[in-house]
C-alpha cells in the first residue's frame, strides 16, 4: 500500500474532520470528562478546518492510494502542533513519523522555527517522547475539563 503525502486544502475539511473527530472519540476522549467532548469535537467540523486553513494554519494530510485519508498534522504559526491524528487501522506503519517530519521541516523552512510546542492527550505522550518532544510543565486543565500535557521539542 502507497501513502501519499501532501498539504491539505480547503476541499479535504471534512475528510480532515471526519479522521480528527474518529480517533479523538477512540482514543482521547475515553480519558476525559464528558464536558471537553463538545468543544473539542465541534473545533475539528469541516468549517472550523476551513476557517483555520483560511487564517494559515498548515494541515500537513497522508492518503492511502484508495483516496483515504489516514493521517492529519496540523501547525499554527509554524510552531504549535495542534492535531495530529493517524487512523487507528494505520498505526504502526510510519505514517504519524513522516507526517511530524513534513510539518516540522514545513515550518522550519517557512519560518526558520527551531522549537515546537503542542498539547498533548495521555495517550500521545510516548509518541511526542520518542520524537524528542519533552514535557514543558504540569497537566493543565481548560475551562471544560480537557487534561492535556504541554510539551516542546527544541531543536539545536
């Protein structure tokens, strides 16, 4: 099977959104209150990607060759990680590695960036440490309920 990568366009939104939204259901929100389950859902609608599109945020896409999309990245201000989601079914093959790479080598190309932050769920965490990302402070807690753990990745 061939992957495909490529920088996501304002046509891909649901695509985008529909990948977002399924993993976030199986994999983050099973360790979050039901209060952050709304909001954070309703950021990844097809309209919210197209607004964020519009304001220059990056969302770097991976298509298998059938023309589905397995995997999302996602950068503002070329510096902050904000989605990041391989499908379930695709783990394991490389795709979330070359997704983070395509986006970092992006955003160091555009803007010269050498340190990146996100926010991750508790089931992210291993993978941002196996790419070199470090934990930048304690769990923090937004105003519905969602627990996320601020990490960054400086680069020398």
């Amino acid at each position: 099977m061939k992957i495909r990568y490529r920088l996501g366009r304002p046509e891909d939104s649901a695509a985008i959104g529909l990948l977002a939204r399924r993993v976030t259901r199986r994999w983050i929100l099973t360790e979050q209150p039901a209060s952050a389950a709304a909001p954070l859902l309703h950021g990844m609608s097809a309209k919210s990607i197209r607004q964020k599109m519009r304001k220059g945020q990056r969302f770097h896409l991976a298509w298998r060759d059938d023309g589905t999309l397995v995997g999302v990245a996602a950068m503002r201000d070329d510096c902050h990680l904000f989605q990041f989601f391989v499908s379930t079914r695709m783990h394991g093959h490389g795709i979330a590695r070359q997704l983070w790479q395509r986006a970092m080598s992006d955003a160091m190309r555009r803007a010269g960036t050498r340190r990146f932050t996100l926010k991750a769920s508790a089931m992210a965490v291993p993978v941002y440490l196996h790419f070199g990302f470090v934990r930048s402070g304690p769990l923090l807690v937004s105003d519905t309920g969602l627990v996320t753990q601020p990490m960054h990745l400086q680069l020398p």
